[in-house]
C-alpha cells in the first residue's frame, strides 16, 4: 500500500567516508504517503466531469497450466478453455495472450521471477542483480497526489512483485479487515494524533539528512554535487508528501455499505482469502481510494482446502505430467479463475457516470511461469480484462521467440494517460485499443 521513495545512488566513495555511509543509510527513507486533488494537473488526472482509470495487475506465482488456459484458436472465434470458461458471461470483457514474457529470467532458483514480473529486471537473483521499478509504482509516482493512497499492495500472504526505484520490495497487506480499517473506519483521537506526530518526526529526519548533505556538498566532486542536486529535489518532493499525508490524516474516510470482513487465518484456505481480498476491490476502485493495485496469489507449502486436493499447491504445480496430479492442479486453478471471474462480475454491475465500472479499469490478470512444472518462464499466461479495449480475442505471438511482456504494461500505461513509449523491457504497444 506504500508508495515508497528511494533516494539515489552515489558513485565512489569521497574522502568523508563515514559520513557518506551515514548519509546514504539516512537516504533509505521509506513512507507510505497518500495523493492530494489539488496536485491533480499532473499525468493521469481527470477532469470532474471524467471518470478516472485504474489499473490492476494479479499474479499467481505458481502458474496457470497452459493446456487448461490458452485457446486453440486464434483471434476472436475460439472456443473458451477449460480456465476461461467461468467467464464465459464476459468473454467480450477480456483479451488472452500467448507469446509474451520479460528477456533473460533465467535467476537463482526457478521462482526468481516473481521477483521480476512487474518490473522485467533481467537475471533475478543472480550475482550483480538489482531489481527495478515496478510497473504499479510507476503509475503511482505518475499520478501525482489524487487518491489517499497511491497504490495498494494485496496478496493472499505477504508476497508481492512491487518494488521501487531502487529495488526494494513493497510490502503486501494480506489481512482484508486491515485493509477495510485502513480504507473506510476513522481513527480514534489518539491514533490520529499518533499519525501526526510520525509525520512531524519524518520531516525531523528529512532535516538531519538535508544538513548531511549540506556539509557534504561542500567539500564533493563536481559529479557528486551535480547528484547532490538531484538529491535535493527528492527531498523536497517528499516534503510535499508529508504535508499531503498529514491533510489526508485530518479528512475524513469514504462510508461504504459493507461490513468489516472477518480475516481468514487458516492459510491453507488460499481460494476464501483470494475471494475475501478480491472482494475489497469493487469498494477501492468505486470510492477512488487508489487508482493502481496489485494482487498476489500464492500458497506454496499448503495444501489447498479445494475438494479432491490432498497434495500442497508447490507439489502440484510441479506434476511432472502426472495426470492425477494435474487433475487436483485443475481443481486449484480453476477455484482461482470462478474467483477472479466473480470478480469481474462485480466490476462489470457496478455504475461510474453511466459506464461500468470495469470499463474505467484494466486488470491484467498473469503469471511469472509459463510452464511451472519446468520453471519456464516464456509463454506466460496472461489475460487483459475490462479498460475499454478491443476484446473478445486470443491474441498468438511467436512460443519460442516471444514478444515482451511490458508492451503491454506500455499499453496499460498509456490507457491510464501516462506519456509513455517504453517501460522496462517493453518499448511499443499492443493494439487492442
């Protein structure tokens, strides 16, 4: 849910070596900061009289198997898969991909990507890696202060594939009544005034390293000065941010008709907290609480509470083409997919100035494996549903040479109104407009 602010790097160390050190480790701010409309002028704002545009991206880190998910056919006469049946309702409200994946994921283990999913950063994992800027994150340091929250992280554990400029991983929220409390129930006086008082100690800490910086000006390179400057601009951005968190503190929360959900602990259940996560959705999107989200969905260990399944989630996935084992793979997935179709339904009923609300919002719905079983990563099973694009179609690019990924990330990114030809790997669009 943080949008997090990560201070630039520096070049060789200068003759003030501890001070550098101490510098830097004061650079490693992180707050998580909500969006003011009176900054709305900036990329992705809208008029009053414009419904804004979302984006969402879901992943299941396990993978979808691609026999039960890709269509036979291809453009907009094919014949819906076993996966894409429970949209069947929608099957103009969604575009299936095959032929897409980010370069060179070859990493550490074979679950390194998830690391990368939304990011495309090559070789995760590997020695000399660093992550970098999630697609999500991007959006929301686009969008400049509009919605409280800049964007929000779920997962049905801790996981998540947003990270920011300088690699460090956001955290997930994977509690739903948290979330619910966060969005929509006031804070007592005293935690009110308990947000105000961090705020006020962020700025404190904004000031003891600007001094820092200061003094090390001084005495810098002409390089390290110029970087300096940079330096300083980031710090007066997050000075912006801090005033705008602490006006967000003082207003008050949207009221919705719906109850708190109560959490479900047993993590084994991956299909309930999937569905009770994923049902905070339609209330985020329609009170503009964010305009960006992420979905982790992930159970490795566990073995899922889905009828006929008795052998844990990360097993499955790797059925070395054992029919029994693809058989109970299947039930877990497609429990997946009736969740995220009952999630598209709800988007699809829901009124925004006379559109649906799933018109005014692009959810990506994919994985970082292609082929689980394998530790593929090429050939992801990627869906595009609602947004307002051309549906209805299995769009087919080349299995063995595959397009990238974060072309559509680009087309994402520019539906929401961002000026933008390229992201990560990814440096044209797709034309499902």
């Amino acid at each position: 849910m943080n949008l997090s602010l990560q201070h630039n790097r520096f070049g060789a160390t200068p003759r003030h070596s501890v001070d550098r050190r101490r510098f830097l480790k004061a650079a490693g701010i992180s707050l998580g900061l909500p969006m003011l409309d009176r900054w709305s002028t900036r990329a992705g704002a809208d008029s009053p009289d414009e419904s804004p545009h979302r984006l969402m991206f879901m992943c299941t880190t396990l993978g979808l198997h691609g026999p039960n998910f890709f269509p036979s056919q291809v453009g907009s006469d094919f014949e819906l898969p076993t996966y894409l049946q429970p949209l069947t309702d929608h099957r103009n409200d969604f575009t299936v991909f095959s032929g897409l994946s980010h370069p060179d994921q070859a990493g550490n283990d074979g679950h390194a990507s998830e690391k990368t999913f939304l990011t495309s950063a090559r070789h995760p994992g590997l020695s000399g890696f660093q992550n970098t800027l999630s697609v999500d994150q991007y959006a929301a340091e686009q969008l400049g202060y509009v919605t409280r929250f800049p964007a929000i992280n779920l997962s049905t554990d801790h996981g998540t594939q947003s990270y920011t400029r300088s690699g460090v991983m956001l955290p997930a929220i994977p509690s739903p009544s948290k979330m619910y409390a966060e969005l929509f129930l006031a804070g007592s006086d005293q935690e009110i005034k308990r947000q105000i008082q961090n705020l006020k100690e962020g700025r404190s800490i904004l000031d003891a390293v600007a001094r820092d910086a200061r003094k090390l000006a001084g005495s810098s390179s002409k390089a390290d000065k110029a970087r300096l400057v940079e330096y300083f601009q980031s710090v007066r951005d997050l000075e912006k941010k801090l005033e705008a968190a602490q006006q967000w503190v003082n207003r008050p929360k949207p009221s919705v008709d719906a109850e708190q959900p109560t959490d479900i602990e047993n993590t084994a259940d991956l299909i309930g907290r999937m569905t009770l996560m994923l049902d905070l959705v339609p209330l985020i999107l329609q009170t503009d609480s964010t305009r960006v989200l992420t979905m982790s969905v992930q159970c490795r260990n566990d073995v899922p509470l889905v009828d006929g399944v008795d052998t844990d989630h990360h097993s499955l996935s790797h059925h070395g083409q054992d029919e029994a084992k693809i058989e109970q793979l299947k039930r877990v997935e497609l429990a997946q997919m009736k969740a995220f179709g009952e999630l598209i339904q709800k988007l699809s009923k829901k009124d925004e100035s006379g559109q649906r609300l799933l018109d005014h919002t692009s959810i990506m719905l994919g994985s970082n494996l292609g082929n689980a079983n394998s530790h593929d990563w090429r050939n992801l099973p990627i869906l595009l549903a609602g947004g307002g694009y051309r549906h209805g179609q299995h769009i087919a690019y080349d299995k063995d040479n595959n397009r990238p990924l974060c072309d559509l990330f680009v087309t994402m990114l520019q539906r929401q109104g961002h000026e933008t030809d390229s992201f990560g790997s990814g440096s044209s669009t797709i034309d499902v407009a």
